[in-house]
C-alpha cells in the first residue's frame, strides 16, 4: 500500500520550484521507488497487488491545487499505463480515490495557506484563494470531509475484493464532477461548471454544502 503524501494550495506565483520539485519526489517518485521494489518479485511469483492511494484530484484539477493535483495525475497516468502489463503477471494495481479527508494533513495545509505570504501574486488573485477559495473549503470539509477510518475501511475492501477494482472512489458525491469530464472530452463542460460554482454561484455552493 502506497500512501505518502505531501500537499500544497495557493496561488502559483507563491509556490517555488524547489517546493514543486519535492512534492513530486514525494508523491510521485515515492510511488515509482516503492514500485520499482516489490513488482519484479511479484511478476516471478505471479501474483500480488499494489494499492495506491490517490485523490479525486488525480481526476479532476481543482483550483488553487494545481501542484498537488499534476502529482496526482501522474500518479493515475503511471498506474494506468503499468495495470495492463500487470495484469499479464496475475498482478494487480488498485487505485483508491478519495474527496476530502479530514485529518492533521489537511488543518495543517491550510493553516499554513491563512499565514501566508501573498505578495508575489496580484491582490486579485491573493484575495480569490483567501476570501474565497479557503472559505469555501472549510464548508467542503466540515460538510463532505470522510475521516481516516473510512478511508481505511473502503481501501481493506479492495484489497479483500476477489477482483481488484482498478479505481476505486471513496466518495459518491464526487460521481457527478468526474462524469462532466467524461460528458465533454473537449473540457468545456466540466470548466464552465467550475467556474460559475466559484465565481457565480458561491453563496449556493456554500449554502448547500
């Protein structure tokens, strides 16, 4: 089971490229070595399975996350270019997919984001992620947050499944975002919706959350 993690918010502009690069050698590159280990004894024994924890955000990039999710999205680009092969050697790769996870990671990531230093990105945009985007996500959390022990629950079923799903969403709400990806392969669909969720509609979203 694959579940480092580091995360990171906030506007571009703020985040270095060293602080990029290690997020990525964390949650990408920490996979790749994990993998690296354990699948050639696998494919000799002809068996096993690898469960990677990823995020709905390796489906769908969500503003303010761009870093973060790209990792994500590596991470489900390597999994799923490496299941086919797998499977010939009666090894599988799970994906478990999950929303907001209410736990130190999160309250810490954002803590950091409230204390930040805004100055490198424009005041339009400094105050979009803080009045807007940080607000938003509080109700995200405290209204559709899982906790640790349900994430634990739903990855013990996949790895106890007879079939290994190959992903496996931890969070039913999260269905309808991903199927406007699907909807439009031109991307229209699933943008406007963000954008009118963010930028028209805040008081709905957060009244219905």
């Amino acid at each position: 089971v694959s579940n480092a993690g580091v995360g990171m918010a906030g506007p571009l502009e703020c985040q270095s490229l060293a602080a990029m690069q290690s997020l990525m050698d964390t949650n990408f590159f920490g996979l790749v070595r994990l993998v690296k280990e354990v699948l050639p004894d696998m494919k000799r024994r002809r068996g096993g399975h690898i469960v990677v924890i990823s995020s709905i955000m390796g489906l769908q990039g969500i503003i303010f996350n761009d870093i973060y999710s790209a990792s994500k999205f590596a991470v489900e680009g390597f999994c799923e270019s490496l299941v086919v092969q797998a499977l010939r050697f009666n090894v599988a790769i799970s994906l478990v997919e999950p929303g907001p996870v209410v736990t130190e990671f999160e309250t810490k990531l954002y803590e950091e984001a409230e204390r930040a230093d805004y100055s490198q990105t424009d005041p339009e945009t400094a105050e979009i992620f803080t009045k807007i985007y940080l607000r938003n996500n509080k109700d995200l959390f405290s209204s559709l947050g899982q906790t640790p022990e349900d994430i634990a629950e739903h990855t013990l079923r996949v790895i106890e499944a007879e079939q290994p799903p190959f992903r496996h969403q931890t969070n039913a709400v999260y269905t309808p975002m991903t199927a406007l990806k699907h909807a439009d392969p031109s991307g229209a669909l699933a943008t406007d919706a963000f954008y009118k969720l963010v930028f028209k509609y805040g008081p709905v979203l957060r009244f219905s959350l």
